[in-house]
DNA sequence: ATGAAAGCGCTAACAT
DNA sequence: ATGTTAGCGCTTTCAT
C-alpha cells in the first residue's frame, strides 16, 4: 500500500536507482529530474522503509538501551539527555529495561540487542558487568558504551564518587562537625564502596579519626542496600548506640537510603539537622522536596556526552577507550544545617 | 561476518529453504535433516538477521511507545508491565520519550514511529491528542493504543479518574469534614476535568454545597498544572482567604501538586492533618515516603493489559475499538488524619 | 521432503 | 546524468 520508490520511478519516467540518488542527496543527478522525481515523492507522501533501508546500508539508526528500573530518576534524566541528543541525530532508541538486576534477564536482552541487525551500538546504565564480559562481548560487532558504571574495557561516562562523597563529608566537617558517621550501601558494589573511601580520606586529611561504630554497611541486600528500606534499618541500627557514641553528622551514600535514615530518626523524634545532620548522594527529585542536601549528578549532560561517545566510537571501532568522570555537586539544602526559611525549599 | 543461512546450508549441504524451514519449525522436513541444520545452525552461533527477517516477514517484532517524561513515575511503572510483557512475547520496545507535552516533537516522533517497517504498533501515553488525530492516523496501518489517554477511535486504557476523585472527597467527608476544598490542575486537560467533576459529585450527593473561593484550578500552566510549583502557587492563593472560611481539608487533583500544597502550609506554619488535611492522586512513589494519602493508578497492570490489547490488535485489525476502565484505590495514610505513628510512615 | 527462485524495499556498483 | 543489476538476509511459493 504504502510507496516504494518503483512507485516514484515509474511515475517520474526515471528508474529507481535515480530516485535512490535524489533521495540520498547523491550528486549526478540533474536539477530537472531531482525536483521532479522530489514532487512525486512528495505526492506520494514517500517514507523509505526502514528495514529495507537498514538491510542495503548494513545500518539500523538504532541504538539499544539496557537499563536497571531501579535506578529511578537518574535513569530517566540520563535517558532524556540521550533521547534529546539522539532525537536530532536521527537515531532511535530500543529500551530495554531491566526489573532487578537480574542476571538472567540481563542475558537475554543482551542477546536480543546483539542480535544481527537490531542496534548499531549498546549503552548499558548502572549495571555490574560479569568478570567473563569482555570475553563475550569485546569481538561484537556492535560498540559498548557504559554510562554510571566502569569496565576498563569499555567507553564509560561515571561520576566521580569519591570526590563526591569526600565533598560531602568535607562539609559536614567545615560545618563544625567532629563525629561524622556514614551510612553506606552493599560495599560489594562498587559506587558504594568508592564512596566510602571518599568519606574515609575526607576524615583522615582533617585528622578526624574513623569510628568503626559509627560505620554502617547495609545490610539488607536487596539492590545493593540502594534503598529506603536499607537505610531505615541501618539508621535504626545506629541509634541502638548509647547516645554519647552516636555521630552528630551521617553522610548516607544515597538519597533513598537516607530517606529511611530521617524516618528512622522521626519514629525516634529526632530531627535534622538539629539533632543528626544528613547529607545524601544523587539529588534526586525527592531530595528537594523535602530539603535534603545531597550530592548532584550532572545526569541530563551524562546522557548527552555519551550518545557523542556512541558515534564517536560508530565512526571509530578501532579508537582507545575512553573514560569520562563527571564531577559532582553539592547541593545544601536543610537536613546539613544552615537552612534559611521559604528559600531553600521553594526555590531550588 | 556473523553466520547466515547461506553458511548454514551450504555446511549442512542442504538449500536455504530447508534451513529456514528448520529454523521456523515448518513440517515437511525429515527429522534427520532437522537436526542436522539444526546442529550446524549452533555451531555457528547463528540468529537471525532482524532486519533481514522484518522485511521477509512484513513485521519488525516491534511496538513503539511515546511517552511524555513528565509522567515520571506512572511513566516507569507503567513501562515495566509493558516491558515485562513484551520480552515473554519476543518484542521489542522502541521509546520515544516526550520532554513536555510539546504539540511539535510529538508529530515528529510520530513520523518516526509510524515510518514503514519501523513498528508493528504505537502505544501512546498520557498524551492530549490533536483533533485532526483520527482523520491523520486512523487508517495508518499500525494501531495504536491509548494508555492514560482517551480518544474514541482508538482503544485506551484508563483510569476511572472520576471514581477516584469521588472516593477521596467521599472519604473526606466520611471523615467528618464539612468544608472540602479542591484544588485543581488545569481543567482543560481531561483528567483534570473529570477529577473535578468526581468531587463536586461526591459533594452534592453528600448535600454539601460547592464554593467557587476553596476551589482553585492552577495558575500555572506549564504541565498542564501538574506540578509542585502549581500546587504551591494554589495553595497559597487559598490561603489568603480568611480563617474562617479556609477548608478544613483539601482535595488536590494530583500528588506533584500536594507536595507543593504541604509546602505552602508548612511555609504558613500549618500541618496536615491537623490544621487542613489533605488527599492526593496518583499515589507516586514520593507519596509513601511523606504519608501523603491519596487515589493508587495500577499502573503496572495498566502496562501489561495495554500489551494485551496491543496484540490483540495486531491479530484482528478490524475489531471494534475498546475502553478499558481501571479503578483507581483510595490509599490511606497520615495526610487525611487517621495517622498511626510507627505504622503508616514505614510499613505500606 | 527438498532445492531453486522470486520477492521484501532499498543501496551501490556497473554500465552507458 | 541515468538505467540496470546485483546484493543485503530472510521467507515463501513453486517445482520436482
């Protein structure tokens, strides 16, 4: 039903290799017979099928997206940036969205979006590689690139969590704080762990000793203990210790988590900042309504750098890998201190 | 470089056809040949050419999905059930994210969608369509199917947005409330429409009077009113009126914007419930965190229902065109009284 | 049961 | 400058 350019050809008298080439932008072809074989495509309201198009060019203009649900809002803020970069460039984008991260499922769609002909390249979020990767993925013939998480392997875009989590806990100690506690995730993940060497070597270089104590891993294992249940229980772990032991300040190594750490302190009518001050990682949308400070992630901007990444590495398989580290904010907001009334929450 | 059927055959020294035969569990192939092919078909490490089979075949195996992101939460889980879904059905999802409800990037992602060979089908999300809609799209040759969004000509998946709105304000009522106020999105948009006329229903039936001063539909525009910054304008417009008559609780047409409503009462040193209480919509993940109650969208059912309709579609292009009426759930938490210390806040 | 061949709609190399 | 032809990798019809 719908025109094929045998169609435009035969209406234009031209064969369809002339309307192969006007439709190209090819040269060689006469301004005469370019604006005719244009009108009649036009007329016929032509779209090229894409499909037919992808098989002759070897190319689909598609690239897959794997991404773990569970990261939320940074998962749709990068995805925005690399749709809107995307969008322009002409490419579109295969989701592939992930429930946990689950190994199996991520295998599958590993294999749909390797699949001959379905994606010119692969951008896989948050996800933690498996050691024999490499091996089985290097060779494809389709280009990774990794955003929010490292292999030395491949392309990546991540976000400096050590200067993040170090930022985080210098100010806390700069607000006066001597006794600073951190609420960490699963370390097994390595965001989590990164960012507790932050808050260690933040400690240290202001000669502020590290309290095992006042350390608290999660655990509740579920995604990484990346979750407000993990943090509830931690926090409620922490108030388990006498009160002279207890931190007046806790960096948590993110806002969900740190989400249940002030539920955890208003079922035990503590508030922040007045009696433990809190500082997050993530910014995200919540944080800012409740006036949680945190640490920002440039994600719009991650998205947009590594779709340019992506071509980059389309027009060049061959080229070294690169890795891109983003700096982080950081943004106060009340539960650190200094929160100034009817602007903070309002404004920003 | 990757296998086709050509080396297949050739190694299993058979024709393409038999191969593909094989492949596509066709009868009329002996079992010997079968498993041979088949056999060569694994060592090589063959998949089919996705592309190659799409245009053989007349189907690409692939819906797409246009989604405006500031849907947000319902947006994520909504996409889950689909997503779900659609891997236990081999199909892939092809996402074109919306970043406002912009009339211009919505035709060209449209375009895009329905190109030939490019899906097999259209989900449209949470999206006011254009009134030229029908006459442009009806007899495209891919269907398309309305999640969040109405249009007689296409079949949609809804919630019974004035249900919902009903029960809130019933509850409310129930509650003892005598003075109920709403305060509204834009009502030019469908749900803000319908949610409107789910209160005043409940009001009227309950023999409460409506009054114009304690119901404010947004100021603010962008979003269509679905916004914190919008339900904090409102509002604080409320609550200029005198004391005496300010409502005694509120009902607002969304949670984005209840969070902007608490705000505006913490800002004037008042809390829900005890000063005004206060029911949402929507029932975002936000909502539990800060015990707002509110309507519950089953969002995620909504997702794997509409892949049902989808290929329902698909198989019987003809069929009548269909609604599918979910009923929201009242979720009761601290915001509308009733609030159970150490109960609500962590467990639901 | 199986091989050969046509066709899906396009691009690109090859003629002229 | 333009028409013709050979793929791209697969499905499907037609012979045998």
């Amino acid at each position: 039903m719908p025109a094929t350019i045998y169609d435009i050809a035969k209406k234009a008298s031209v064969g369809i290799g002339t309307v192969s080439r006007v439709l190209n932008n090819h040269p060689n072809v006469s301004l005469k017979t370019r604006e005719r074989v244009l009108k009649v495509a036009h007329d016929l309201n032509y779209q090229p099928h894409a499909y037919a198009q992808g098989l002759a060019r070897k190319k689909t203009n598609t690239i897959a997206a794997i991404i773990p649900y569970f990261t939320n809002y940074f998962f749709l803020e990068v995805l925005q940036g690399i749709q809107d970069k995307m969008l322009t460039l002409g490419y579109d984008i295969m989701l592939y969205g992930l429930n946990e991260n689950d190994p199996e499922q991520f295998e599958t769609y590993l294999l749909r979006a390797t699949q001959k002909g379905r994606a010119d390249g692969i951008m896989l979020f948050s996800l933690r590689l498996p050691d024999d990767f490499t091996m089985k993925y290097k060779h494809i013939n389709q280009p990774f690139i990794l955003v929010d998480c490292y292999h030395p392997d491949f392309d990546s875009i991540t976000v400096d969590n050590k200067a993040g989590a170090y930022a985080a806990t210098k100010h806390l100690i700069d607000l006066g704080h001597k006794r600073i506690g951190m609420i960490n995730a699963n370390p097994i993940s390595p965001p989590a762990k990164i960012r507790f060497s932050g808050y260690k070597t933040a400690l240290m270089e202001s000669g502020l000793s590290f309290d095992e104590k006042i350390y608290k891993p999660s655990r509740i294992l579920k995604y990484d203990g990346f979750s407000r249940e993990a943090g509830y229980d931690s926090m409620i772990d922490m108030l388990e210790l006498p009160k002279h032991e207890l931190p007046t300040a806790i960096f948590v190594s993110s806002d969900v988590q740190a989400m249940g750490v002030l539920s955890a302190m208003r079922d035990h009518n503590l508030t922040a900042p007045d009696d433990i001050a809190i500082v997050g990682f993530d910014n995200i949308e919540l944080a800012q309504h409740i006036g949680l400070s945190t640490i920002s992630q440039p994600m719009y901007e991650m998205g947009v750098l590594s779709v340019g990444r992506m071509l980059d590495r389309l027009s060049n398989r061959n080229g070294s890998v690169t890795h891109t580290l983003f700096t982080p904010k950081l943004m106060v907001r009340e539960t650190c201190g200094h929160y100034k009334k009817n602007t903070t929450m309002v404004n920003n």
